[in-house]
C-alpha cells in the first residue's frame, strides 16, 4: 500500500498539476451566482500522465501521494466538467420578504324580526229546519160521465170562441219586450262657448261626426240685421274625452263673418264644412285649431251673393272616394264645389232656380214685378235615389229637383260653368218660408217640410197636397228631422223653446214628448239626431247654447209592423 502523504508535502500529482497550470490556464474558472467563486479542476487522462497503474487512481481519489515517477511527455489537454458547488446569497437573507396584514370591515348589519297574524275568523253554520214530510195529496174521484156532458155541452161554444180569436187580428204583429223600457227624456251635456254667447251669437247649426262622439256647432245670428262683419266661431266637443268641459270646446275656430250652417264630412270624422253669410263656404280641419282652414271659395263670381243657408256633402262625380260640397243660399243658387287643392273650393256644376220655369204643380203667387230669382233655404236628399233631393224656398213651396236636370238656367247670373234649371215638380205651400226638409230614410217617397207658419207637413213625391198638416207651434219652426232607427218618429224645434218628438204609430195629432230647451221660450233654431249613438239628439238655440238629449227607449226601439204602418200611411193618401 502507498505511503499517505503528509499534509504540509505537496504530492507528486499535486506538484506536477501546479506546474501544468502554470504553464496553461484552467479554462474553467468563473463567477458563481451570489458573489461565490466556482473552481473547475481539469483533470488530465491517467493514462496520459502516468503509468501509476490502480495504485496512482487510488492514490489520486483518497487524496494521497501517488507515484513519484516522471510521466511521459503529455498529451493534449480536454475539458471535464465536474460538479458544481454554490454559495448561497446573504443579500437575500438580509432584505427578507416584506409583508404587512391589513383587514377591513363592512357596517354592522342590523336585523329585526317580526311577524304577522291574519285576522281574526270564525266559524258559523246554519241549519235549514227540520224537514218535514210531503204527504201525497190523494186524487179526487172525478164523476166522469157528468164530466163527459159537461164537455159536450160547452163544446160548441168553446169552438165558437176560439174561432173568433184566430180570425181576429188585435195581436198581430205583437211581440214580447223583456227589457227594461225607459220612460224618460234625461239632458245629458249642456254646451257653450262664452265668448260666443257674450257677443248674443245664436246656435244655427248643429252637426254629428262619422264616428258619433263629436258634435259642432255653428255661431251666427239669424234675426234681422246685417251681420257681415261680425266675427264668429265653430265650436266642436268630444263627449268621449274624459274631463269634458261643457264650456271649453275641445276645438275652436274663429270666423271672419256668421256662419250661418255646418256639417261634417261622411268619412273625415275632423273635416267639417260650412256657409257664411257673406255667401263664402269654408271647409276646416278642427284637429288643427292652430291652422284649421283646408279650402274656401273666396268671392269670387262663383260664389253665392246671399247668405249660404245649408251646405250639404256628396259623393263625387267620378271618383266615389272625393266628396265635393252642394251649397243653397238666398239668391236661388244651388253649387257643387270641389276641393282643388292651393286651398281652393272650385265650382264643378250648378244650379239656378227661376220663377219662370217652376213647374206649375200648383196655384203659386204671383212673384213682385222685376223678381225672377226663387232663394233657397233648405235642402234634403232621398236616401233611395242620391240624384233627388228637395229644396225648401223663402216662396213657402217645397221644390223636388233633381241633379241630372240638363235644362239651361234662365238666369244673367255670372257664372264659370252653365247654371241649370233643377226644379221638376212644386208642392203646395206654407203659410210662410219654409226653414227645414227632411226625406225619409224609410220610404223613398216621403218627406217632412216646417215653415214659419209654426205647421209640418207630411209629403208625398207624388202629390202636390201634403199627406198631412200638424200645427206645432204659434211661432215659427225652424228645423225638423226623422229618426234615424224608428220609421214612424220625427222631431221638430219650435221657436216657442221646445223640442217636440212625435211617434205617429201613437198619435197624428200630437207629440209623444214635448222637452222645454229654454226656460225663456227663446228660439230653438236647430237639431240633428246621432246617427252611431242613436239615443242621443242634439239641438242649439238663441242663447248660445247646445243641449245633448238622451232619448227614452220608445224612440230608439222599432215596433212592430212600424215600416207597413209607414207604407200604408202613404199608400192611403197617395190613391
């Protein structure tokens, strides 16, 4: 075994390792990670330095003294790297890991408890009383042969009877009515406008939209006077609308002059038409109260020279879905207008009545001398035939006219278009001018004419005489309507302040109701009956103001047999 080498001895293989470093430098040294030197010892091959055999690599591995022997000249050096060792960081150690602990908390959160309890109940029963037995009734014992003779006795009589009974016709047509009928005639709005009644306008026309929830009303005068340049008013109420104020109409549209009648369009339910009496006719939107007025005629050659006393909405010509405008005035002129549009109402046909060429139906007046012209005042369409219609005339006659009329006007009237003659049959006259016409929606040949001789008069188109006369008033009447659901019931406004309904299935004579519209007995100058709410009927007076009637159910329910009572009313006097 080798020698151990002494510690203060350098070994032989550490001697000749200190002189191969010296001759060429370690190519492994470096810097450590921390500041710590890391030495890379390069080893050559033992079987390059020496021939130590296992006893130089023992040696060499316990650290101990090897052979002492020279090695042979030695070979190329080669790199060998051998494990490494650290030296941990004190920078580290010194600065530590810095750390804080910090919390946070939220409000005390209060809590409550509480309850609830339903009310108090309680329990009750009831007991129908103790039932008692039904007996049975026993049978009587019927003689039955005195029973049989009595039968046969009787029955001769009983067969008269009820022959009697079937031939009669006292229940004819009677039908049962499990509704509730009611009675009474109820004011359902009273309506004015105070601007309107501080400058003592009248009401001179009243008018329902399509849809039956609007009405309007015209501002005007209709006593004596000129009134060209007084300012008036249309007024329109939605009843619908919630919060309606009876003296605040929902729309408003001032007039440069009195209008004198209005309606409403057939379709448009805000469009609404209407005369003055400076002879213009004036159509207004009231949807827009800031810019209300749609078309006019201005006045011009065209327009009528007389106050417009009616204005009256029909279909087009050509086009069903344009309405054009017929309007009669005083100067005995009756004009078709047509919206063209620029805001302008152009005359598309008119008509010109002329004493001259009035059918001689009947014993007329002499008219005063130099007097030709025949002035309108009213006018009403058949339902049956929308070429015919009445005219009523300051003369007192009704007219029946007719819109194909093709004869030339004699008249010297400047006109755009040629004026023809439509007056094809005359009826007997008032006692004075006739203010109002209504024809039938039920009979194609009947229709109602009132006048100032306070008398309604029952027509037939196919006689002159009236069918009959009904005096109403003392005064004057001013309009005069038939009910649009019941065949046989009309209304009339009397200038004695009443509203008078008349059901001629009850009476001929007198009316059903009679409904006092002025305290005061002022003038009650028009009334229109609603047409969709068929219960509801209004009517403007001289104070200014429009009353909204509800109507009773008999004048809103058809009876039975009303449309043959109304066919033989006109058969019998038409024979």
């Amino acid at each position: 075994m080798a020698p151990i080498a002494s510690p203060s001895q350098p070994s032989a293989l550490e001697e000749r390792g200190r002189r191969l470093r010296q001759t060429a430098p370690a190519p492994g040294l470096g810097r450590g990670v921390g500041g710590g030197a890391v030495s890379t010892v390069t080893r050559a091959q033992p079987g390059q330095l020496c021939r130590a055999g296992s006893a130089g690599a023992e040696a060499l591995a316990s650290g101990g003294a090897a052979s002492t022997e020279r090695p042979e000249r030695p070979g190329p050096l080669q790199d060998e790297t051998l494990g490494v060792a650290s030296v941990p960081s004190q920078w580290r150690g010194v600065q530590g890991i810095r750390g804080e602990t910090k919390s946070c908390q939220t409000a005390s959160i209060a809590t409550a408890e509480a309850s609830a309890q339903t009310r108090k109940h309680a329990d009750a029963e009831v007991q129908t009383e103790a039932p008692e037995p039904v007996s049975l009734q026993s049978v009587p014992q019927y003689d039955g042969p005195r029973l049989v003779a009595f039968l046969r006795r009787v029955e001769a009589m009983v067969t008269r009877e009820l022959n009697k009974n079937w031939q009669s016709h006292a229940f004819d047509g009677f039908e049962v009515n499990w509704s509730e009928q009611q009675q009474t005639v109820t004011c359902l709005h009273t309506l004015g406008y105070p601007p309107a009644q501080g400058q003592g306008l009248h009401v001179t026309g009243v008018s329902w939209n399509t849809t039956g929830s609007v009405v309007a009303c015209a501002y005007g005068r209709l006593d004596d006077g000129d009134w060209s340049t007084l300012k008036s008013f249309v007024c329109a109420w939605n009843l619908d609308r919630r919060g309606l104020n009876p003296q605040q109409p929902s729309a408003v549209v001032e007039v440069p002059s009195a209008v004198m009648c209005l309606a409403f369009h057939p379709t448009q339910p805000s469009h609404v038409a209407g005369g003055l009496y400076n002879g213009e006719v004036l159509v207004w939107d009231v949807s827009h109260p800031e810019d209300p007025l749609l078309w006019r005629t201005g006045l011009t050659d065209d327009a009528h020279t007389d106050p417009v006393y009616q204005v009256v909405w029909l279909p087009g010509p050509q086009h069903g879905h344009r309405f054009q405008v017929l309007s009669v005035a005083a100067d005995g002129k009756v004009l078709l207008w047509l919206a063209v549009g620029a805001g302008r109402l152009q005359l598309s046909a008119g008509f010109a009545l002329a004493v001259q060429q009035l059918p001689r139906s009947t014993k007329l007046k002499k008219p005063p001398r130099g007097e030709t012209e025949v002035g309108a005042t009213a006018v009403a369409f058949s339902s049956f035939d929308p070429s015919l219609f009445v005219l009523g005339t300051e003369g007192g006659f009704p007219l029946k006219c007719s819109l194909a009329a093709e004869e030339p006007a004699l008249t010297r009237v400047p006109s755009s278009v040629p004026l023809r003659a439509p007056a094809q049959f005359t009826f007997s006259p008032h006692g004075g001018p006739v203010y109002s016409v209504s024809c039938s929606p039920f009979h194609r040949n009947l229709f109602l004419s009132a006048g100032t001789d306070g008398h309604v008069h029952l027509y037939s188109m196919l006689q002159a005489q009236p069918l009959t006369s009904l005096q109403l008033s003392h005064k004057y009447l001013f309009a005069v309507r038939w009910s649009p659901v019941r065949p046989l019931v009309f209304a009339a406004a009397s200038g004695e302040g009443d509203v008078q309904l008349f059901d001629l299935q009850k009476s001929s004579q007198k009316p059903t109701v009679s409904i006092k519209q002025t305290q005061d007995e002022s003038p009650v100058y028009c009334l229109e009956f609603n047409r969709q709410q068929t219960q509801l009927l209004a009517a403007g007076d001289a104070k200014g103001v429009v009353k909204v009637w509800q109507l009773s159910s008999e004048f809103t329910e058809q009876g039975p047999r009303e449309t043959e009572d109304l066919d033989q009313l006109a058969a019998e006097v038409a024979t």
